[in-house]
C-alpha cells in the first residue's frame, strides 16, 4: 500500500508545473530522489531520500500499460506531458501520459524519445492515466493544432531522412510514428460504427496532443505517420483539410530487398488482420505478400490523390528534394541557417545518426534474386509506373511555374 505521504506528495508535484517541470528535468535517480525529499519537507511531509527512491518504480519499456487499472483524472495532466499509449482500461480506452522533461523530439522515432524518456524519475513516481473519451472532449488541450505537413510513405524509402532533416531545425517539431496516432489511427480507421465526424474527433484529438510538443520553440510541426497511414487518407484529409502531405516511394526491387533482410510488422500475415484484403496471404511466398502489402500502400496514395494537396517523391531524388519541393510544398522558405542544419543531417544514417550516411542502391540491387525481381514487376511493376509519372508530371509542373 502507497503511504498517505507518498500520494501527497505526488498531488503537490502535479498541482504545481514549475515544480513538476524543475523535477522532470532530472535524469538522476539519486539527485531526483533529494530533490523530492526537499519539496516534501517544504510542503509539511516526512519523507527521505532512501524512502522516495524506494517509491520509484522503472518501466524503460512501459509495461505498466499493460495494467487496466481505471484512469484517476479527467481531461490531461498540465505541462509537458504527451501521450505514451493508448491501453485499455477495463470496458473502455485510456491514454498513459509520459513526461519528456522538455527534451525535443530529436531521436530517428518517436518510440526512441519515448523510451528514453519513460527513464526520467519523474515517470517512475508520477503516472497519469485519462480516458480517451476525456482526450477527444476536450480535443486533446489545443484543439487548434493543425500539423504543416503530414509524411506518408511506402515503407523503407527515406522517410526517416526526411524526417530528421526536417528536425535539424530547431523551430521545427517532427513526430515520427508515434504508437499512440498509429492506435488511435488504427481505432478510427476501423471503427465503421463510429461516425465519420466522431472519427474525425479522435484523430484530431490525438495529433493535437502529441503536438504540443516538450519544446515550446518548435513553431513548425510535422508528422511521418506509418506506411500503411495511406489507407486512412481520407479520414486524414478530413480532420486536416489545410495541411500538405506527401508520399514518398521508392524502386520496388530495393524496397523489397529491405524487407527480406528484416521484415517490416505490417508486412506479416494477420499482424494488420485483414487490413489489406489480400487473399490467401499465409500461402504466398514471403516476397509475393510483402509486395502486395506495398502495393495496396501505394494504390491508395495514389486513390487518394485527387484528395489535393499530395506530392509524390522518389527515393532517389533525395536529400535535394527536401530543399528544391518538399520544403516549397510545405509552405517553407527556408534561411541559411536552416539548409545548414539539413545538409548537415542529410550526411547522417537518419536510423543510425552516429553513421554516415551511404547511399545503398546499387547494393541492393545486386541482392535481389529472380524470384524477388518477379514479384516486385508482377505485382509492383505499374504501379510503380503510376507512380513515376504522377512524380514526374508534378516536377514538370514545377519547373514551368519556376
């Protein structure tokens, strides 16, 4: 049983930002530990070090949201906290909520800041748990919050380069395939009970959550969802009908290739149940699946077009293209200081940053096998195409508006 002191001192942490954020900030067990004991003594409580620290508990890999204990709060926790997860919570949905110490986003997914973060000792003493109905009710605290430019993608196609190029700059906040979106993505896009305006609610709650962001300076907010985001596009277009996107792509055959090193979740038999309504999937040979899998991805980027505001862009084009259309689509004039940071992250591996960047095509070229080659033209061979020639129209476009 938690002792009557702990459970005040955790309500005098939380009713007071200043002090939760001074906390938050800690990374050190043994330091935050006397902190704490320093503000329970100030607010009239009996509490030690060695006691604090004992109250403690890790959860590097928050399995804690594996608990269905009920949310003890409505609406979200004030200060910098973002959504961890979406769990459930006997009949219903919560939002376990984590605190990133203001700490940007800077990490190649958000799943790496997550984790990092879950290691502050402010999250091992203090945890929120709000229902998900609370979070769309109130539109997740800032309602107002409209992403400048959504990243979809085929999967395994310089997404991530983008992304972190994007977050090379300080004034730039860039989420990149947040578990929670990707649940509550997953709920709406599933959920044909729900009407499309409640749907709308949800998604717009929880991007609007996620983006108010650890760091108050980041004026600019990007989302690089998950590669089979495309087949929600309409509900994304719905719930932000202003905001830019963008689809990238890539050569099949290399595409494929990194799939068969390491397979990619989506790209499993069952793992999305029956999101792609490919038929006789667990019969397929793994190279055929994976590629109807990117197939459907890219079918409904290309569906979707008509929605407005897309723009299609190869692998290959990359990093000059961040500058010479993605930027310009985005709405993004950027300063010196801004193609300086880019250059910079684009010499990087954006999912290895302490490794240089190397281009892999040719390697992975020489990889594939007849049998993976036949997939990729069978399967992938027009709509790739297609996809070619919509990218290409629009660089043709470009170039006589220049």
């Amino acid at each position: 049983m938690t002792p009557p002191a702990l459970d005040r001192l955790r309500a005098s942490i939380s009713s007071d930002i200043e002090l939760e954020r001074h906390l938050a900030a800690i990374e050190d067990v043994e330091d935050f530990a006397v902190a704490a004991a320093w503000c329970a003594d100030k607010a009239g409580l009996a509490l030690t070090p060695d006691e604090i620290r004992a109250a403690l508990k890790p959860d590097p890999l928050g399995l804690d949201r594996f608990d269905d204990r009920p949310p003890r709060a409505s609406g979200r926790p004030a200060g910098h906290w973002l959504p961890g997860a979406v769990v459930s919570s006997g009949e219903a949905l919560a939002v376990d909520w984590v605190h990133f110490g203001g700490r940007p986003l800077i990490e190649p997914f958000f799943e790496d800041s997550l984790r990092r973060a879950r290691q502050r000792p402010i999250n091992m003493l203090l945890r929120h748990r709000t229902a998900l109905a609370d979070l769309v009710s109130n539109g997740g605290g800032r309602p107002d919050v409209a992403p400048d430019g959504f990243i979809f993608h085929m999967s395994r196609c310089g997404s991530t380069l983008v992304a972190q190029m994007l977050a090379a700059d300080e004034r730039h906040l860039v989420l990149s395939e947040a578990p929670p979106l990707d649940a509550v993505v997953q709920l709406a896009h599933g959920r044909r009970d729900a009407s499309m305006d409640e749907r709308v609610a949800l998604l717009r709650a929880m991007v609007g959550a996620l983006g108010q962001g650890p760091d108050a300076r980041r004026r600019r907010y990007f989302v690089k969802l998950d590669s089979w985001h495309t087949l929600a596009l309409p509900l994304f277009r719905r719930a932000f009908p202003d905001t830019p996107w963008l689809f990238l792509y890539r050569d099949p055959v290399e595409v494929l290739v990194s799939h068969m090193r390491m397979r990619g979740f989506q790209t499993v038999p069952g793992a999305m149940g029956d999101l792609y309504g490919i038929a006789g999937g667990e019969r397929m040979a793994v190279e055929t699946y994976v590629a109807h899998v990117l197939a459907r991805i890219c079918e409904a980027a290309l569906t979707h077009r008509p929605l407005g505001r897309g723009l299609f862009v190869n692998y290959r084009e990359l990093p000059r293209a961040v500058e010479t259309r993605i930027l310009p689509h985005f709405g993004i004039a950027p300063d010196d200081g801004m193609l300086r940071a880019m250059a910079m992250a684009a010499q990087r591996n954006a999912k290895m940053p302490r490794t240089a960047f190397e281009r892999d095509e040719t390697s992975k070229q020489a990889e594939a096998g007849p049998a993976l080659r036949s997939a990729a033209e069978a399967v992938l061979g027009d709509v790739h195409r297609h996809l070619e020639a919509v990218s290409g129209a629009a660089i043709t476009e470009e170039f006589a508006s220049a």
